[in-house]
C-alpha cells in the first residue's frame, strides 16, 4: 500500500497478488483503477481510470467505479425527472445516480487489503435525503477480484428507503487487436425491462442467454428475475473471464438487477452494473428496500477474473 500524488490530491495504491487497485476514498468512496500484471510482462486493464486535468469533474469522470445511492440512474415523479416522492407524499428533488458518487467521504478504515470511508452528507444530499443514517463503503481487494459492501443504518425514525447500486468502467475490449463483437456475456435473467420517458419501466429487448457486447439492444436494459447472482463476460475461446456476483448465498434478492451500457460503439469500456433494483425504484417499488428505524442493511458485490 502506498501515497501517490494526483491533481493536488493524494491517491492510496494497493497491490494484491498481481493486481494493482488505486482510489481515492475521499471522493465519492471512489475505486478509480484495477490491472493485473500478465505472466508474459503484459499488464491487462480491468477497471479503466481516464486521463483528467483537473479534479473538476471528478464525480462524472467515465472510469472508475461510481457508487450510486440512494437509488440509481434517473429518478422520476408522476413523470418529472429529477424528483422522488417519500412515503409521506413529499417530493424531493433527486440527482441522476444519488448523491453519493459527488460527495464527500470519511476514510475510517485504510489498510493493507483495502478501505472502508462513511458519507458525510453535504447541503444537497441533506436536502435530497434528508435522513439520519449512516451510509458506508467498503472494499477488499484480493489477487484476482475485489468485494465491495454498501451498508446503511437507520439511524431516525422512520423507515429508509433505498435501491443502490454500482457503475463499473470495464475494459473492454482486453484482447490485443480483439473487437468488442469478439466478446460476450452472459447473465441468467428472466426478464428484461427498460425505463420510458416518464420514468415507468417497460418491456425491454429480447435476449439470449448469451448474448454478443456488441449487440445494441444490450444498451440500457434492465436484466432482472435473475436465476442466479452472476454476470459473465469476456473474449470468446480465451481465459480471463470477469465475473460480477450479487450477494454472498448465492441467490439474488428480489428486484435485484444487472445493467449493461456503453457510451459509443468505440468507447474503451462497457459497463455492468450491479443494481438493487431498476432505475426509478421509490415510484415503481421493484428492487426498493426499506430498512426500518434502528436496522441496517448491506448490499454486497464481488467482481473476480478468471
């Protein structure tokens, strides 16, 4: 584990076996970057990080792994973006992917295997959720993967809802001279859904199984009824699949969620996101948790390469 100086802030590297992790847990509980150093010399890119030239647009940089809480993506009420509406009939307002990935974090735990860093809810996430909770994030890193575990404790009294979720940068493609239409994935859902203009969710695409990266209508879709807590994907006939993982039983929650997106047909990298629960949870309740007043509650992910 070591300081490195960034952009007149100062990054903790970790390294894991052969892996390298870098973060900045102070932003946003930030993961920004993950490569493995090869057998043959090589260094393979797992998690992207972009070159930037300044911290101003941190929280929306394409890299990295955003954390997205209260509730993911776009939050809708009675059809306006950019609001939600508690139990109690008040509607607040609600930034696309929360609150949490742009604000300010307190490392509480920073050691040889990884971090964990407890928000500190700045004035618009007080006023967007304006709650007593504590909400914290913590990652292990180990050789070939990392887990990372959102929790949350009611600290009021009153229920706290929440449908949280990740935003990871993939590399992809990863093969020398390899396309993204070399690479596919595979994700056990029984359903897929996408959300309209007005925030509801609607039927999605049909899809296999498996299905090729390049395929478009994987962009945007919501694969839910899932049948099993893992999402595949990698260069066809080649080693050195990633594999994302909902939860620790091995049987996804109810509602639970992986989402697929990419910015452009040549963009370096192609999200799978791990997800509570489809976008706009508190008005259409799939994938909304409640933790009652003095309860807590974790959502835990792993990603590993094999």
């Amino acid at each position: 584990m070591e300081k490195i100086p960034y952009l007149g802030q100062t990054l903790t590297r970790w390294r894991a076996g052969a892996s390298t992790f870098v973060a900045l847990p102070e932003r946003g509980a930030r993961l920004m970057y993950w490569n493995i150093a090869m057998g043959d010399g090589s260094v393979r890119d797992v998690i992207l990080w972009p070159e930037l030239k300044s911290l101003d647009g941190f929280h929306k940089a394409r890299g990295g792994n955003p954390i997205l809480f209260p509730f993911c993506a776009r939050s809708y009420d009675r059809g306006e973006l950019g609001f939600w509406r508690d139990a109690k009939g008040v509607r607040r307002p609600m930034p696309t992917h929360g609150v949490a990935r742009q604000g300010d974090f307190r490392a509480t735990r920073v050691d040889a295997g990884g971090f964990e860093a407890v928000f500190h809810p700045g004035d618009e996430a007080r006023e967007c959720y304006p709650f007593a909770y504590e909400f914290r994030v913590e990652y292990r890193f180990a050789a070939l993967g990392l887990t990372c575990t959102l929790s949350l404790e009611n600290l009021g009294d009153e229920p706290l809802p929440w449908s949280a979720g990740h935003h990871f940068y993939f590399a992809v493609p990863w093969g020398e001279g390899a396309r993204r239409a070399d690479y596919s994935l595979r994700i056990p859902a029984g359903q897929r859904l996408r959300q309209d203009a007005s925030g509801q969710l609607v039927a999605g695409p049909a899809l296999g199984q498996v299905e090729p990266m390049d395929n478009p209508a994987l962009i945007d879709t919501f694969h839910t009824g899932l049948r099993g807590p893992e999402a595949v994907f990698g260069e066809r006939g080649h080693p050195g699949d990633v594999v994302v993982t909902l939860g620790s039983d091995g049987a996804p929650a109810a509602g639970s969620a992986f989402v697929t997106w990419t910015q452009s047909e040549d963009s370096p990298f192609y999200c799978v996101e791990p997800w509570m629960g489809p976008a706009n949870a508190p008005e259409h309740k799939v994938g909304l948790h409640v933790v009652p007043p003095g309860g807590s509650e974790r959502f835990s992910v792993s990603v590993s390469v094999r």
